[in-house]
C-alpha cells in the first residue's frame, strides 16, 4: 500500500510550527505585529476625535488624559493621525508584497519552466525593469495618478518590487521541472499552468513566504519613503510618511508629532525582521539545526579524536 500525502504534508506541518514556536524571536515579531494590528484598526474606536477634525482650543498640546499622543498645529489629535497613518501604511505593505509576490512567481515560473523563448523574454523584461530607476519613475509617474488614490499607487509600488523574487523563483523552477512528479505530470498530459500552480509553486512556497513577509516591511519603507517626499499618500489622508514629513521640522520643539510615528514604524519593521528569519529558519531545516548540530558534533568529536 502506498502512503498517503496528506499525514506526511500534515506532519512536516507540525514539524514546521514546532521549528517556529521554539524561534523567540519570530514570537515575539508575531506578537509586536498582532499588537500593531489591533492598534492601528481598533484604536480610532477609542478616542471621540476623528484624524482630520481639529480642535482649535488645543493647538501643539502635548500628550494629556484627553489627547494621549498631543495635538499639532491646527489641533488634529496626533494619536488618531498616528493610528490612521500606521494602517494605512499596513495596508499598503500587505497589497504591495501580495501583488509583487503573486507576479514573481508567475513570472518566475513560467521563465523557469517553459524555458527557450519564453525564458529569454521574461528575463530580457525582469533586466529591462531592474535597469529602470524605480524611485524616479514613480515620483514623476505618481503625481499624474493622483486621481485613481492610493491604490494606484500601490500598483505602482508593486510594479518594481518583483524582478530579484522572480529570478530566485525561475532558478528553483529549473531544477524542479526535470524531478520524477513533474515528468510524470507531464507525460500524463496535465497542462502546463496546471503542473506550474499544482506542482512548481507548492515546493517553492516556502521561499515565496518567507520573501512576503519581508516584502511587507521592504513596502512599508518604500511607502513612508515616498509620503515623506510627498509622492505617496495624498491630504488629507495621512500615512506615517506623511505624519513623519510633517513632523521633522517641529521635532526639536514638539517631538510628541515626530517619535510616536517613528517609534511604530521601527517597531514594525523591526518585527516583521524577526518573523522572516523564524519563517527562514522553520521552513529551511538546515538553516536553524544546522549551527545545534555542528557544536553537538564537535563535542561528540573530540572525545573520540582524544582516544585515538
């Protein structure tokens, strides 16, 4: 009798998590995140100000029992701008890393799998796209998108965010277009967008999740990067970009309209580090037991060298 797939995929599940729960520092990450979450989409809920109402009995007030984070110079309360700011710079990350992940491993697998012409075109496009200058295409393009919002502009950012994940993943996909499932999958006449989505991009999901999460940070920096020179996030939306860009002249005298927005975004930055490299570490076997298992040989070793 043959073994079924579903106990071993269930038991590498269980193996996995295991690797990732005995990783402090991806729980901790997870936790810093989950926190971040819960804080910038319940915290408006529990103040009465609104991000862009103003109070103008209280201009550049700083943080009281009324106003937790202060207020700025028109009297906006800055813990709501901060929470505002915080999820819309999450959301943005999370749609870029999604949409740049998704066209990379297409992307990727197809170069990888079909190879010849196909392989050489896609790659002539990742070159090509490398080549460009991101930053400068998206400061003169964004301004005339001004119109489509904010999800034009994560459209953007995506756009130059896939080319290096795509090279990785067409790499893998050669050396798993010619394993055993693959061949049989072919000869047994499964299509070939079928045999790429049911067989490729499974085995090499593991390196496409681990480079999502880091993509959420890398997007979230490249976001506030952008809002801070006006490019991104337009008023009276905010970002933590634009609360950062608003904040830096008047951090000497009221630091309470710069810190809290760096503060969370170190912060996220930060954890989402300490999260991919305890996916990096659960996902690669040899990547977390690899250092255990050599100090455990040396020790094993010497004894045995020392009665030679």
């Amino acid at each position: 009798m043959s073994v079924p797939e579903r106990p071993r995929a269930a038991g590498r599940g269980r193996l996995v998590l295991a690797r990732l729960l005995a990783a402090r520092g991806a729980l901790v990450g997870a936790g810093l995140i989950l926190l971040l979450f819960v804080l910038a989409f319940g915290g408006p809920h529990l103040i009465p100000w609104d991000y862009a109402a103003p109070d103008f009995t209280a201009l550049h007030q700083p943080p009281s029992a009324e106003h937790w984070f202060g207020t700025n110079g028109v009297g906006q309360d800055v813990f709501a701008q901060t929470v505002r700011g915080l999820q819309k710079s999450l959301i943005i990350g999370l749609l870029v890393a999604l949409f740049s992940t998704v066209l990379a491993s297409l992307v990727g697998a197809c170069a990888g799998y079909f190879g010849g012409w196909a392989d050489r075109a896609l790659m002539f496009l990742v070159d090509l796209m490398l080549v460009f200058p991101s930053f400068l295409i998206i400061t003169v393009v964004s301004p005339r998108l001004r119109s489509s919002g904010w999800i034009a502009f994560v459209l953007l950012l995506a756009l130059f965010n896939w080319m290096i994940t795509a090279r990785v993943v067409r790499s893998m996909t050669i050396s798993l277009r010619d394993r055993e499932f693959v061949r049989a999958a072919r000869f047994m006449g499964v299509r070939p967008l079928r045999i790429i989505t049911r067989h490729i991009l499974p085995n090499v999901a593991s390196f496409l999740i681990v480079d999502a999460t880091i993509a959420v940070g890398g997007a979230v920096m490249s976001e506030t990067a952008l809002s801070y020179f006006g490019f991104g996030v337009r008023p009276p939306d905010v970002s933590l970009g634009t609360l950062l860009a608003a904040g830096t002249s008047e951090a000497p005298v009221f630091p309470w309209m710069f810190y809290f927005a760096a503060g969370l975004l170190v912060l996220f930055v930060l954890a989402v580090n300490l999260v991919g490299d305890g996916l990096r570490d659960a996902l690669d076997p040899t990547s977390g037991t690899g250092p255990r298992r050599s100090r455990r040989s040396r020790r094993s070793g010497s004894p045995a060298r020392k009665s030679k």
